[in-house]
C-alpha cells in the first residue's frame, strides 16, 4: 500500500496522503483521518474519480466455490483492473451475493448460496411491505388478515409466550402482556371478551380422544332402588346420585378409576380439576371419557357408599362396586318435590347432620353467590337461587366424604384427608356481613395429607373429598385408593401418596389462579356494559381504605376516602374507570339518594 491508493474505510472510498509510521493519513469525503493499517482494506494502487461498470456475472459458472484475490476477479468480472472496476468488486463482495470474504481474497459462492439468498432478499422486500402496510392500519386501529403474521408474533406476548416481539419493537411499544393485550383490543383484533388467562397460566386447551378400558368385576346389583342424579339443568356430566332404602341412605359415585387407563390418569393429573368459567369449561378428562363415565342412560357403573345416620351416629357403612338405574333431575324439580316421598326423607336426614355439625363447631358463611353467563357477548349476573335441593346435595356429599373417611381409616387405607386447624376467632351466629366476611379472612387453610386430622370449618374429626371423580383429580385419587382395596390389589402407601398431593397442589394453585382471573376479566366486562349505573354496597372493612361489597354481584373492593363509615353501612357507589387489561376498576362513593 502506497500513497495514492484507493482503499475502503467503514464502506466508503478513500485516499492514502501519508503513511506516518505504521499509520495511514487518508482523505475520505471531505475529511483528513489517521487510521491504522487494520481499519482500511487496500483496493488499487490508484485513486481516481469512480464510475458505474457493469459487470459479466456469465463467468463466475467457471469459479463456483473457488478462492480469488480482489485484482483476479476484478479482471474476469470487468476485464480491467482500474479503480473504478477494483471499487465495483469490492462494492460486490460487500454486498455478500455472490461473494465473501475469506481475510483478503474473495471466495465464490455456489449458484445454490446465491439463489437462496435472492430468495430470502426478496422475501425480506415482501416481508417489510407488510410490515409497512400493518403499522399504519394499527395507527388507524384496524387490522387486516395480511397482519396475522404480526399478530400472532404480538398474541405470544399477550400470553406470555414471549418476551420479545418485532412487531411491537417497530410499533415503539414495549414487549410487556399488557401492553400487547391492549393493542390487539385496541385494533380489534381481539374483543374486550377475550382474555390470555389460560393461555398465560399454562392451560392446557387440547382435547383427546381415547377409548376406556373394559371393567368386568363383580357389581352389586342396586337397581332396585331409585338413584337420583341432581344437578343443574343444563349439566350433562353427573358424577353422583343419591338413594333411600328404608332408613340407609346411598350415596352413588360414578366409577371412573375402574375404566380409565394410564394416559387418561395422567391427562386428569395434570389439570388438576375441571375449570368452569362463563363461557367455557375446560374439564379434567377427555370429552369423550366424561361422556361415556357419567350417571345416566339405562344402567351406571359405581361406587357405592351406603350408611344409616341414626342419633348423630353413622352405623352399617358399606362400599361396593355397584351397578344403578339413574334417574336425572334438576335441583328445581327437587325444590318442587322436596316434601314428598324420599326427597323428604333424604332432606330430614341432610338437615340433621347438618345440625349435628353446627353443634360440632362447624362454621357456615352465606357469602353473596353468583351465576355468570354470556348471552351474545353480553354479561349477565344473577343471584345463586336459595335452593333447598343444593343444600342437600351437598351435605350428603359431605357425609359420604365423612364415611369414607371412617372406612379407610378402619381399613388402614392411604387416602387424601382434608384437614383444617381449629379456628382462632369466636362462632358467630347470625353474623352480619362485615363479620362473615372477617371470619372468612381469618379461616386456616386446609390441606390435604395422608395423615387423619379434623376439619373445623365442616365440624368432623376426618374427611375426604371423594364424590367428584369426574372433576377433580384427588376425588379420582381416592376412589382408585378404594377400588385397589375392594379388589384385593395394593392401594398406594402414604409416602407415594404425598408426592401425589404435592403434584395436585401445583395443578390446582394455577386453576384456582385462572378461574379467579376469568370471573374477574367477566365482572370487569359487566361493570363496562353497565354504564354510568350505581350500586348498593356495604362496608366489610374500614381501617385505612373503605372496603366494600357489592352483593348482587359478589365484588368486593376498595376505596380510598377521608370520609368515615361504620362496619355493615349502606354506601352508594359508581365507577370511575375500568382497565381491562391490567383488571383494575377505580370506585367512587356516591351521595347516597
């Protein structure tokens, strides 16, 4: 390299004035710069004023994948070595479409590198003409099905898929899921209905299609008797069924652990339970295992428990595979008929364990209760009806985890037992809301263990969830526990028990967590269509904020005001503004009418 050569610094042409040492005084564009040998690349001895050539790419089919100094190609592709031919290589190699550097020679690419690389540039020109054309429908706030590319990159983000998102980069938007749930409702592409919360808790969405095993054992035959199958009218999935015969009760429980096999154990396992929010039900067994296992139809495999509860004393337990004649009724038609024949039988034997409970510590709240549903997109809250039939379901549901509690225990069964601690704060009777509401806060928490302990808050000395099978997954636990038992096979020992437990308590935090995310994202879509409306509340709290209830709707929340108010008072109260996306509503508190 010598002074007058053209060389390249940072892409542009350049001249060497001076070699000062081991430096290089060059003069690009207008400027003097003294670089090191390291920071230019020599491209011809001479420096001259640079013109436009046109280069005879027909001859590199003679040089595919070979090696060649920067004045070699120079001369095949130009048939000169000028300056202006040496700077159009270079430009060339730069480019990097037919060539590469290999340190200071230039190797050919293959003609396969080359047209993938046309390919992939022309792809890019087709990629940033969407991207062009998307950005300016978002600042019209509008989408296009041209955009769903970007959509989807942007959907990863809203539930939290993804920590980084191209398109919300060139939107100027940060990659957070708020931030991208607010986009795609703000261009439409997603309702004020849709939420991520599945989706950002990991849910499993996916259904499968598996066939149940064939479970010939031995049943007893109980058709005989009348087996009611309560539920909701619309329910299609019933999991228990009550019977009277003379003063023994039975209690009759879908018999899935007998028909299902590994795959579908692991299926309910990892969800967990059943998610029921307004729109959607997400269950714990595949479709066609729930409809094929549930109570109905001319006959049904169970479980069943059967007892007598005579002087506050359960008597005559038994527990046996059986096999029933269903009949399906609604908790309204039992509402109607809960005076006559063996619906008042059951009730008064509901009622008086019931009693027997209350006497027992047994603490009862009448929490505000909701149904929540959408009608064409649009919400509608209605008040859980009072309803005498409920009441005796789950009661019965309750003493049957109560018997089977005895059962295992008598026969050194491994089950999972739901506990919770004495309770540290005085009964109530008749407790107001405020109270109710305090008690509520102040509950222990239960736990499931193998190990047998009471439960306060139902007022018995054991209990096991057991009458759920179809819906949650230790219910399934336990009745494989029993079954084993029932069929001369080995139940699991404690220890695997636990591990188990410990699975399903992961499984359930995040049900618990989505439903609770659902049913507020609903309340909140309430609350929007309701316009301007004012509610009835009253105060359940007022130590440094005002917290309220809304009991029409079971919201409960907070306000902040220097006003004071008394436990269980009256308040009037409007919105002030919702966030959807971030699940907030600000409150204000009306003069009351």
């Amino acid at each position: 390299m010598k002074i007058g050569s053209l060389v390249a610094y940072k892409g542009k042409p350049a001249k060497v004035i001076e070699i000062i040492g081991n430096k290089y005084l060059i003069s690009v564009s207008k400027d003097k710069l003294k670089v090191r040998e390291k920071d230019i690349r020599f491209i011809n001895e001479k420096y001259e004023e640079l013109v436009e050539l046109e280069a005879d790419f027909s001859i590199l089919e003679d040089f595919y994948e070979q090696t060649l100094s920067l004045d070699e190609l120079t001369q095949w592709l130009f048939t000169e070595n000028s300056p202006s031919a040496s700077w159009q290589t270079f430009l060339l190699v730069e480019d990097s479409l037919y060539f590469y550097w290999r340190k200071k020679d230039v190797f050919v690419r293959p003609i396969e590198q080359v047209e993938k690389i046309k390919e992939d540039r022309e792809q890019k020109i087709l990629y940033e003409k969407r991207q062009s054309s998307f950005i300016k429908r978002v600042e019209q706030k509008t989408w296009h099905k041209d955009d769903l590319e970007f959509l989807y990159d942007i959907e990863k983000v809203a539930f939290n898929q993804s920590k980084h998102s191209q398109a919300l980069k060139n939107l100027n938007l940060k990659s957070t899921p708020e931030v991208a749930h607010q986009l795609l409702i703000d261009i439409g592409y997603w309702s004020l209905k849709q939420h991520p919360y599945f989706q950002r808790n990991k849910i499993e969405l996916d259904d499968i299609d598996v066939e149940i095993t064939n479970n010939s054992v031995a049943r007893l035959d109980l058709t005989h008797l009348k087996s009611y199958a309560i539920d909701n009218e619309d329910s299609t999935d019933a999991d228990d069924a009550l019977s009277i015969d003379g003063d023994k009760v039975w209690v009759h429980i879908t018999d899935v652990a007998g028909f299902i096999n590994k795959q579908i154990d692991e299926y309910a396992k990892n969800r967990g339970s059943t998610i029921y929010t307004p729109d959607t039900i997400i269950t714990m067994l595949p479709s066609n295992v729930l409809k094929s296992l549930s109570l109905g139809g001319e006959t049904s495999n169970t479980i069943s428990i059967g007892f007598k509860f005579i002087d506050n004393q359960i008597s005559d337990i038994e527990v046996v595979q059986a096999i029933i004649k269903t009949i399906n009724i609604s908790y309204d038609e039992v509402d109607v008929k809960i005076t006559t024949n063996d619906f008042e039988k059951l009730n008064n034997i509901a009622i008086k364990h019931y009693e027997f409970r209350q006497n027992e510590g047994a603490v009862s709240l009448n929490l505000p209760k909701i149904n929540l549903e959408y009608k064409n997109d649009t919400v509608i809250i209605t008040a859980e009806k009072n309803s005498q039939a409920r009441k005796m379901v789950a009661e019965f549901m309750v003493m049957a985890g109560h018997v089977i509690s005895i059962f295992a225990q008598d026969k050194k069964i491994a089950m999972p037992f739901l506990s919770q601690g004495e309770n540290d704060f005085k009964k109530i009777e008749q407790a107001t809301l405020s109270e109710q509401f305090e008690m509520a806060r102040n509950f222990p928490k239960s736990k499931t263990s193998p190990e047998v302990s009471s439960h306060s808050g139902l007022g018995l000395k054991s209990y096991i969830r057991i009458t759920s099978p179809l819906r949650r997954y230790m219910d399934l636990v336990a009745q494989q526990q029993l079954l084993a038992f029932l069929n001369n096979k080995t139940p699991l020992m404690a220890d695997e028990l636990k591990q188990i437990i410990h699975f399903d308590n992961k499984a359930l935090s995040k049900v618990r967590k989505v439903s609770r995310e659902v049913i507020n994202h609903t309340k909140l879509l309430y609350l929007k269509q309701q316009k301007n409306k004012k509610y009835s509340a009253i105060v359940i709290g007022n130590s440094k904020k005002i917290i309220f209830c809304i009991e029409s709707l079971a919201i409960v929340n907070e306000i902040k005001t220097k006003k004071s108010f008394k436990l269980d008072e009256k308040i009037i109260v409007k919105v002030q503004e919702i966030d959807i996306v971030n699940s907030v509503v600000e409150w204000s508190i009306c003069d009351n009418d």
